[in-house]
C-alpha cells in the first residue's frame, strides 16, 4: 500500500467519524469511559477526527520534504521503518490518543517494512509509552531500584499529581516487585503534604 493510498484510508475514517459514525463512538465513548456528550464530542469526535486529517496531512507532506542543504553540503533524509516492532496499548480513557496511537504507525506503514525486515534487526525490542495523559513506567529486570523509587514517585507526586504526565501505573517484574514495594512506602512516607515552608 502506498503513502497515498494510506492517506486516503485515514481521510475516509475522519469523514466516517465526522459524519454517520459520529453518534455511535460517542454513545460508545460515553458508556466505556463515563464522559458526557460534551467531553465525548471533544475527545472520540473532534479530536480523533484531527489526528487522522492532520496526520495524513503530514505524513505525506513528511515523505517529500528533505533537510536543507548547501553548494558545499548536500543532505538527504530516508525513512525507514522502525527497528522493532509496533505495539499500541490505548488509553481507556482517551479514545482520540487511542486512535491515534493505532493509527500513527499503520498510516506511516512501519508495521509492512518491520515485518519484512524482521530478520535484520539487531536492537529490538525497544519501548516508548504513551498513555493519554497517564504515565506508566515499565520496569525491566535490569533496572536499578533506587532510580525505579525516585523515577515513579517524582512522575506521580509532582505539582500534586496534576501533570499530564503524572505516573498512575507501574509494571514491576516479580523479581523485582518485593524491593521497589518496600522502598515506595518508605519513601512514600517522607512526603510533606501541605505548605512546603511549614
């Protein structure tokens, strides 16, 4: 499939969602999510019907454009697809991000070009999250335990919590689980709530 034929496929689900689809992801957003019609129209309708316009919008704008270049220095940009794999875990609670997350990857086709290099990569896996405004930390078996607590508790206390990035989850392996529990409630303990000069 071709950038332009993806790009059509994204530019028909926004005009799907715009028009006789738009009831029904938001009756579905309003009972899978508890939101009104306001925050559901907001969310699954306008937004979700941005990410797919613009994206298209943008991905075929991207294909075509290439770095500056100079007499002396010519540059040049290919784009490839990800060496690894794509896995989109949407927000429950945020279909727009959910949708978008989904989306991105098939409408760029990375999902084509990583299966049909499989056999070449060297790094992979590799992880990047994105929750819609809940962070989640994924902890590796590997990870250092001091740094784990002190990541995990700055992402979910900063600014009270109200950041779009505040941690609401945390994935620990087993082995792992016992030592950060107990050094989350110690320093879980430490933290003053209230004015900070008292």
């Amino acid at each position: 499939m071709n950038q332009l034929r993806s790009r059509d496929i994204f530019l028909k689900a926004a005009d799907m969602l715009s028009g006789p689809r738009r009831a029904e992801v938001l009756a579905k957003t309003m009972i899978g999510q508890g939101k009104t019609v306001i925050q559901a129209e907001i969310d699954a309708a306008a937004e979700l019907i941005d990410f797919f316009r613009f994206n298209a919008k943008y991905a075929l704008e991207l294909e075509h454009s290439q770095p500056l270049s100079v007499d002396i220095s010519t540059n040049s940009m290919v784009y490839r697809g990800l060496e690894g794999f794509v896995a989109a875990v949407s927000p429950f609670n945020f279909t727009a991000i959910g949708g978008n997350l989904a989306g991105a990857p098939a409408l760029m086709r990375l999902w084509k070009q990583v299966s049909e290099n499989l056999d070449r990569y060297r790094n992979f896996p590799r992880l990047a999250g994105e929750c819609g405004g809940k962070n989640f930390h994924l902890v590796h078996s590997s990870a250092d335990v001091a740094s784990v607590v002190n990541g995990t508790l700055r992402s979910a206390f900063e600014y009270g919590g109200q950041k779009c990035s505040a941690c609401s989850r945390l994935y620990a392996p087993d082995s792992l689980w016992p030592q950060i529990k107990e050094k989350l409630l110690e320093e879980h303990g430490k933290i003053k709530v209230g004015d900070r000069l008292r």
